[in-house]
C-alpha cells in the first residue's frame, strides 16, 4: 500500500513541478489511466460518424498524443484529456481534408473546367432517382425497412441494429439482404421485386 500512495504523490507533484515525466512513470500512468477508457474512446469515434476501418488508426493516434503529453507533464484529468485530444485530432483530419493544395487550384483554371454545379437536367435525374429509391424503401416490410434504413442511411453496424431492434445479428443480416435485394429490384425495375421473406 505504502508503495501506491507513494507513486500517486509523485505524480502529484510531478504535474505541480511542471517537469518532465520518466518513461515508466508515464508508461505506468498511461495503463493505469487511460487504457481502461478505451470503451469511452471508441464508442466517442463511433459518436462522431467514424467509419469503423479508420477507429483503430484513430485510437492509437490519440494514444500516441496522450502518452507524448503525459510524459511532459501528467494531466489532472485523464478521462477529459483524452476525449479533447480524440476531439481535436478530429478537428485537425476534417481541416486536412478541407485544404486543397494551390498548385491543383492553379491546374484547373488552366484546364478551363467546368464548374461541379450540377445543371439542372442532371439535378432533375438526382431526384427522380431519389424519388425511386425512397418509394423502394417505403414498399419493404417493417423490419426490413428499418434495418436498411439503420444500416444505409444511419451507418450502424449490424451488432448495434441488433441491439436497436432488438433481434440477433444474423436475423439482422437477413433482413439487409433481403432488404437490400428488394431495393434493387424495385429500384433497377425487375420483375417480381416484392417478396414475402423476411
């Protein structure tokens, strides 16, 4: 006992001193700390529309930048550094995405391209298609439609519709192929679109 209370007050006064942090000592914060808020993290990512192929990269990258500014200086607060470091990489990824490069800007307007706003005819077929694809999914059964439309439109994976409807995981994945068959049939318009399955 007298061992943990020791190592709590050097990381008391460590963040008071404002030093740096010894490897261990910041590896032994970042285990105990932080790596039981993995859930919190995750679920955190999945929050904000993560797809779920990039969560992994996502979480070791704040793991890197947490256990980095741990070994400067602990902080107070492990639960809300985290969650602010995870916000702000997000913050950063969407400024990234947002900057385009000037030498493609100055390649285009050589180029003379035409502007990306749709014209009208090509907005006019986007709601006609979206006109079909939403009467599609209105004609699916119940639960059907609402694993589609959970899946599709929602982005959830198939173990949180499960968990939304109720159902297994592979009664849900039933319901999307099926569902998603009948979408397609009615939407491409093939024959015998509407089946009685589940």
């Amino acid at each position: 006992m007298a061992d943990v209370s020791d190592t709590g007050s050097e990381n008391i006064d460590l963040r008071r001193a404002g030093s740096a942090v010894s490897a261990p000592d910041a590896r032994d914060w970042f285990v105990r700390e932080v790596l039981p808020l993995e859930m919190l993290l995750m679920q955190f990512l999945r929050r904000n529309r993560i797809a779920s192929g990039e969560i992994a990269d996502l979480r070791q990258e704040v793991y890197a930048r947490v256990f980095e500014a741990a070994k400067q200086k602990i902080p107070d607060s492990a639960r809300a550094f985290v969650l602010i470091t995870a916000r702000n990489l997000l913050i950063d990824r969407v400024r990234r995405e947002q900057v385009v490069p000037i030498e493609a800007v100055a390649d285009l307007e050589l180029l003379d391209v035409a502007s990306n706003d749709a014209s009208p005819e090509r907005a006019a077929i986007a709601r006609d298609a979206l006109r079909r694809l939403q009467s599609a999914i209105d004609q699916l059964p119940l639960r059907a439609r609402q694993a589609v439309v959970l899946s599709k439109v929602e982005g959830l994976t198939r173990r949180e519709i499960a968990s939304r409807m109720g159902i297994a995981e592979d009664t849900v994945r039933q319901h999307l192929m099926h569902g998603m068959r009948v979408v397609a049939d009615i939407f491409y318009g093939r024959a015998g679109a509407q089946g009685d399955n589940p």
